[in-house]
C-alpha cells in the first residue's frame, strides 16, 4: 500500500493533493511518485520548457494515468468528461469512463485478438489489482512515461510518447534480466474547452513491451546476467 503525499504535491500531476476530502482514493490516500519521478528525470529524452504544450499534454497525460490508477469513482476525476470518454486502443471498440476504471489501464491497453494460444497476457483473466500488482513486481522502480514530440494543440491533440522501466522483478514467472524494457506509441486526444479528455486513442505495438519481459525461460531456476 503507498504512503499518503507529502503536502508539496506532486509537479508532474495535478488534482494529486486535492483540497477535496470526499476523495475516494484506491489505497486510502492519494499516492507517492518518489521513484517513478526518480525514474522519469533521470532516463527521459526531452526535457519540455515550463507551460509549453509538450509539457501540458505530458502532465495531462500523468494526471489521466494517476486518477485512473489511483481513484475508484468516476465522480472524482478532473481529467476527463465522463459522459463523453472514450479510451481507443490500436483501434479497437471504445471503452467508457466506467469500463476503463473496471479493467485498469493494463488489462485496457493489453487487450488482444490474438487466438488463445498466443496470448502473452490475457487481460480478460486479470483484474484491476492482478495486473498492477505483476507490472508492480516486475517495474519495482516504476513505468515512467513521457511525451516524445507534439504534432497538434488543442482540441485534437496528437502526439508520440515512450513508455520504459527496468526489468527488475518477476514477470508471470519470468526472471528478471535487469535490463530497460520499453515501447512507443502514438496518441490522439479530443478535449473539451476545459481540456477534459472526450476521447484518448493510443496505438502501439504489445510486443515492443513483452519482447523484453519474455526474455528468459518460464520458471527458469536460474537467472543470467549479461557480461560486459
């Protein structure tokens, strides 16, 4: 369970250290983002000039993520109209509000199509908690994500980002490698005139991720470690 915030807020996220005390906070408090920030600052590849639209939509975005994984009523998020969300992911059938909240962002981003057999994860046999708690093993120091470059301002809003963390933990009982895993993407975000998200649509590839938690044997005994 993570700590409660520090009073200073987080500046990456806002609506974090909300003045609100109805709140309904997953883990009874809103939560820390010492060692993802950590992560973030030290392995991203643009640093955004303050109050630029990079930054805007890189922050949105941080903010979207943090209500969805740490808020449990769709009441509470700021970062979204509820009655008009959408989240699309590689061009699959929309998700509302509700249905994103219900999977997760994993299970919503990692559904797939492919026959049964193929699966690298199956999102359908996760819930909310499984999935965070195996990309939480697995990512000890966390999943940063940041905004690549921005092709469009407001109110279709596109996009390229990355998505990287170090392979450090278990994975389905994969051993780790120690090394970075990571993917980009693209986004389309449609916001209203209060920059509330109406409609994210991502596209990326899975396997860019799982190419690098598969790496080793199922239940492999042991773990290799490269030499340099």
């Amino acid at each position: 369970m993570e700590s409660e915030l520090k009073e200073e807020g987080d500046k990456y996220r806002s609506f974090l250290h909300d003045e609100a005390k109805d709140i309904e906070w997953r883990h009874g408090g809103p939560p820390v983002y010492d060692d993802v920030n950590k992560l973030f600052e030290e392995g991203r590849t643009k640093e955004w000039e303050k109050g630029s639209l990079e930054e805007v939509v890189q922050n949105a975005i941080k903010s979207w993520e943090m209500e969805l994984s740490h808020k449990t009523n769709i009441k509470d998020f700021k970062t979204i109209n509820p009655d008009k969300f959408k989240l699309i992911v590689n061009g699959r059938e929309g998700l509302s509000g509700e249905e994103t909240l219900k999977l997760g962002s994993y299970n919503a981003l990692l559904k797939s199509s492919l026959p049964e057999e193929f699966k690298y994860y199956k999102a359908e046999e996760e819930s909310f908690e499984s999935s965070h708690d195996a990309f939480r093993a697995a990512l000890p120091r966390g999943f940063a994500w940041e905004v690549v470059a921005v092709y469009s301002g407001p109110p279709l809003i596109a996009f390229k980002f990355r998505h990287w963390g170090f392979f450090e933990g278990p994975f389905k009982g994969h051993a780790p490698t120690g090394e970075m895993v990571q993917f980009y993407g693209v986004g389309i975000l449609k916001v209203d005139d209060s920059l509330r998200a109406e409609d994210v649509e991502i596209y990326y590839d899975p396997a860019e991720l799982f190419g690098g938690l598969l790496k080793q044997p199922q239940n492999c005994p042991f773990q290799h470690h490269k030499t340099s």
